[in-house]
C-alpha cells in the first residue's frame, strides 16, 4: 500500500504527539528509514524506565509498556504519518523525525534526555 505524501501538522497536534514522554522516547530511539520491532522500542522504554526512581523494571511494566505502544503510542503516531507502524510484522520505521516537526528551532525542549 503506497502512502500519501506527508503535510505539515498544526502546532497543536504536534504538541499533543510530543507532549508524552514515551512518543518522544520512541521518536528519539528510531532512525530515519531504519525498521525496529516492538519488542526493541519495549525494551528501550523498559531500560529508560528502569533508571526512574519509582520504577521496578518487572515483567509487568514490560507488558504494560507492550499494551501501551501497540494500542494506543504506535497508531496515533502512525495516524499522523510520523512512523510507518506495521501490526502484523510489529514493525515502525520513523518516517518524520522530531525535526521536521518542530521546524522552529528552540521552539521544543524534550522531556526526555536522548543518548
């Protein structure tokens, strides 16, 4: 299936994408045209978590985070056009990076640190 091109987005809904530290841990891990499995952006969020204080690092936060990108992080994003989020083979690939969504620059400081 061949995609449309992509348009720029409002300032409000690339706010709201970004406004969440897992969307912007996600867009910070992956590379342009470069596949990732769920499985690997799961164990980054896993890792990231884990050096948070209030975090246990347990099977049940990697199953929360699982739950949490598939059903509700990779659509919306994929929704947007910013990843290419593929569920049968739990493939995303970045096809916007953060940017050319925020082409002002300063007009973004992350919320999270990237490595």
């Amino acid at each position: 299936m061949t995609r449309p091109e992509p348009t720029a987005l409002e300032s409000a809904t690339v706010s709201a994408l970004l406004a969440d530290p897992d969307r912007q841990r996600v867009l910070s891990y992956l590379d342009p045209g470069k596949r990732a499995t769920v499985e690997e952006l799961v164990d980054e969020l896993a890792a990231r978590e884990r050096t948070e204080p209030s975090a246990d690092g347990g099977p049940g936060d990697r199953s929360r985070i699982a739950v949490s990108l598939v059903h509700h992080h990779l659509p919306r994003l994929d929704d947007h056009d910013v990843v290419d989020y593929r569920p049968a083979s739990n493939e995303v690939v970045l096809t916007t990076p953060i940017a050319e969504l925020v082409p002002t620059e300063g007009a973004f400081e992350p919320l999270v640190e990237s490595d």
